[in-house]
C-alpha cells in the first residue's frame, strides 16, 4: 500500500463496461516521511468515495482487483481513506 493525495478527477463517457458505475481520481503519490510529494501521479478506481484533497491509501496490480465483484481491467485502487499520519 502507499500514500497518496487526491487531486482531480477524471471524466470518462465511454470506457470498459465493467467501469462503469466507478469513480476515478487522479492521485499525487506521497512520501510517508516527507509532507511534499513524491512526484508520481496516476489514475485509481474510487470504490470508497474519497474527495479531493483526501488522503488515500492505494494499492495497485493483482491487489486492486480483489474487492471488484466482477472482473476489471484495474491497476490501481484506493483502499482507505487516510485521517492521520504518525511517523514517530
């Protein structure tokens, strides 16, 4: 899993069938022990209704088709929606 901030959406009126009914969220991956962002930006499938400038933590390959109920052509989803982060 990793960190990541929310910052966009994207809007798709034609996509795989098995996408539709889905969010997706541009995300800005971020590093745990920095508050600046790591750089890499990508494009999850939203299953829990994170907005933008939530926090999230995602997962991506294999990991992220496991909560789909049908079969989808994903790479990257968000798993949590983040309300802290602790690094002591």
């Amino acid at each position: 899993m990793q960190l990541a901030k929310v910052i966009g959406t994207v809007v798709a009126t034609r996509k795989e069938e098995s996408l539709v009914g889905f969010k997706l969220l541009v995300l800005e991956v971020e590093d745990p022990g920095s508050k600046s962002p790591a750089g890499e930006r990508l494009v999850a499938i939203d299953t829990l209704g994170a907005c933008i400038t939530d926090t999230v933590l995602f997962v991506r390959g294999g990991a992220a088709r496991i909560n789909l109920s049908t079969p989808a052509p994903v790479d990257a989803a968000i798993v949590g929606i983040v309300d802290t982060v602790d690094i002591g």
